[in-house]
C-alpha cells in the first residue's frame, strides 16, 4: 500500500476516516457530513479504490461507498486511525 497516496491529502483522510467509521455512505451524506464537495470525494474516492480501502457501488445516479473491511490490511488501519485519534 501507497502510505503517500494514501495519506497524501488532508481531504482524503477526513474521507478515509469517514468511510471507515461509518462503513458505508452515498456521496451527498458524505458531502454534507464531511464538507467536501462532490468532486473532491470523488477524485479521492477513486484513489482510495485504487488503493483497495473501499469500493463504489452505483444504483443508477446513487453512489455508495463502501470500506472493504474483509480485507486484514483495511481493518488494522481503521483500527490504528482509531486509535490515534483516541489519544
């Protein structure tokens, strides 16, 4: 895994960290929720499937973002983001 890619954008840890905490969300909850525009979550969001953290689900013009906790590697970052955050 890219450390750099992944935490190279201060947007994309807040999305990051969103996506882990709540497990899944469509972009507009996010947007709102976050306050990252909609095209910012998308561009990161691309990053982070490319990286294998989450994938996208779309349901005609709805897109669901969704963290691959069956992956080891994916779990143990949400757990150290955790973690650092409760320091």
């Amino acid at each position: 895994m890219d450390l750099e890619k992944l935490f190279g954008s201060p947007a994309r840890v807040r999305l990051l960290k969103y996506i882990l905490d709540e497990g899944q969300a469509n972009i507009t909850r996010i947007a709102r929720e976050t306050g990252l525009h909609h095209r910012v979550i998308r561009e990161n969001a691309r990053i982070l499937e490319e990286l294998g953290i989450i994938e996208e689900r779309k349901y005609d013009k709805l897109r669901i973002y969704t963290a691959r906790l069956d992956d080891p590697r994916v779990v143990a970052l949400r757990d150290l983001i955790r973690e650092i955050e409760a320091l």
